[in-house]
C-alpha cells in the first residue's frame, strides 16, 4: 500500500536513453538508503534504551508525540525538547552516561526490518527500463562507532554489506561540514558522488533525478527532497500514525520541523517526487523503471 502525491510536476531532465519510466519520470539509477528505523529495528531500541532510563527514575515511557520531534535532529534526544517533557531528576550529563551505556547493551541487538535483504538484493544485480545498472549506497546520519555496534550481529553485517563499502556515507564523514546533517542534502549528494565515482569509464554520470531515497524520518525525507531526488518516505507506524493528516507536508519536505533556509530546495505539495510506503516488502520495482533480476 502507498500514498502517492498527485503528480502534478513537470518530469524534468530527460534520461540520456530518453526513456521514461510508467510514472512519466526518469527511470532510476541509483537507490540511496538511509539506515536507522528503515534497513533495520534502530527506532524501537532507541526507544528501549530511553524507556529503561525514564523509568528507571519513575518518569512515563516516551510516547510518539515526543519521539516525533526529536528524530533526526542531532543531540535532540539530549536536548530542551526531551528535557522539557521528561523532568528527570538527574543531570543531563547523567542521562547522557546511562543512555550511553543502554545503547551499548542494546544496539548490537539490531536486526533487518523486514523486506530489506530481499530488497539490497534485488537491486544488486537491477537494471533500469534503459538497460542501465541500478547502483545503492548508504547515506545514514550514525556516527561510525555506533554503526559498528549496530551492524555487529553477524546476520545485520551481512545484510548492510550488501551495499558496497566504498557506496556507505556516515554522519562523521570528514567531507560533510559541521552542522550539514539531515534535511541538509549533502549527505545524500555526497553518496551519489560516492557511485558516481566509481562508475565504469564512458557511463554517464548518474544525476540528481535519476535517484530514489529511502527514508523513514521526517528530515530525511527533506533532505531527499532538497538534493533533488525522488524519496520513497517508510515510516514506522507509530510514526505514521503521529503524522497522520500531515502527509503530504512531510512528502514535499514541508514540515518546518527544522527549519535552515534555502527554502527553494524543497518540494511543493502533490508534485509526485515522494511517495509513503508501509514497508519495504513487497516493493513497486516498476514504478521507478526498474527491472530486478
């Protein structure tokens, strides 16, 4: 099941080949992946991990009204929104040092969501409705020592392997500037340069409109939207349920959640760029012009 925007757009770039996908896009050539809470089970640990320190202090559990204002935002769960709400009798420093250590016992518990290694899989050996190599790459907002506690599990390892080590982006890459996450574009520009890159000689460089995001929070889908990309926005359904009714803002990359400027970057509403999908089972290959084999 999926909520599409209306496409009331105008295609665009013309593909090199001049083929369109059913949509009346270009056929995709590169799928860019964020991580937590999309490829694998993050969200509902970073719950846990707040959950067992809240009540630990005899504070309620996190409900998604909070969690949806601080997810993607760096050092939000750390920050005035969460300590505003949670009225925890310790210091933030403390509750820093106990989440810290929840996440230790808990990230390497990560597992795929559903529909995930089928989905890396497929797209490994794709090609689009031009005949062209579908590339993917991970651009994800984790710093490195949490990613090697998250993906520590033998089966995770070997799903996120799938992508190739040269595609994978993390939030402290040294080529990102300070302050340039997420719905910044440049993390998920920085993963196309990363396939683009290392594209055979005499293949066209893939372009902005050739690539469909993955994501599951409401930044990352702006940060899609900004770097000119088609987004396929996977929320968890505690997620979809909070947005409910607000849809097609979190499509557009419209919800001045975070605001930073450059406002012409954004979508506008019903354009047909982005679209919601239940989960990643089961995936439309052939509304984006892919064809997996």
């Amino acid at each position: 099941m999926a909520v599409l925007a209306n496409q009331k757009h105008d295609a665009g770039s013309a593909s090199s080949t001049g083929v369109s996908a059913p949509s009346g896009f270009t056929p995709i050539r590169a799928c860019l992946f964020d991580m937590d809470g999309l490829l694998i089970n993050t969200e509902d640990l970073y719950t846990l991990c707040s959950d067992i320190v809240l009540t630990k202090y005899g504070r309620p559990r996190l409900p998604w009204s909070v969690k949806a204002q601080l997810m993607g935002i760096p050092g939000s769960s750390n920050g005035d929104t969460f300590h505003n709400w949670a009225q925890l009798p310790i210091s933030r420093e403390q509750y820093k040092k106990e989440q810290s250590e929840q996440h230790e016992i808990h990230f390497p518990e990560c597992k795929p969501l559903p529909g995930v290694e089928k989905l890396l899989t497929d797209l490994n050996s794709a090609k689009n409705i031009a005949g062209l190599s579908v590339h993917i790459a991970l651009a994800s907002s984790s710093e490195k020592r949490n990613y090697d506690m998250k993906t520590s599990r033998p089966g995770t390892k070997a799903v996120l392997e799938l992508i190739p080590a040269e595609h994978r982006v993390l939030g402290d890459d040294p080529r990102i500037q300070q302050g340039r996450g997420k719905p910044a574009p440049d993390i998920y520009l920085l993963a196309l340069q990363s396939i683009n890159s290392y594209l055979p000689d005499g293949t066209p460089k893939i372009e902005p409109h050739e690539c469909l995001v993955f994501e599951d929070s409401v930044l990352g889908v702006e940060a899609g939207r900004r770097a000119g990309m088609r987004v396929a926005w996977v929320p968890h359904l505690g997620l979809a349920a909070e947005l409910k009714g607000k849809e097609r803002e979190v499509l557009a990359g419209r919800t001045e959640i975070f605001p930073i400027g450059n406002d012409e970057q954004r979508g506008t509403i019903d354009d047909g760029w982005a679209e919601q999908l239940v989960s990643l089972e089961d995936f439309p290959y052939e509304r984006y012009g892919i064809i997996p084999h």
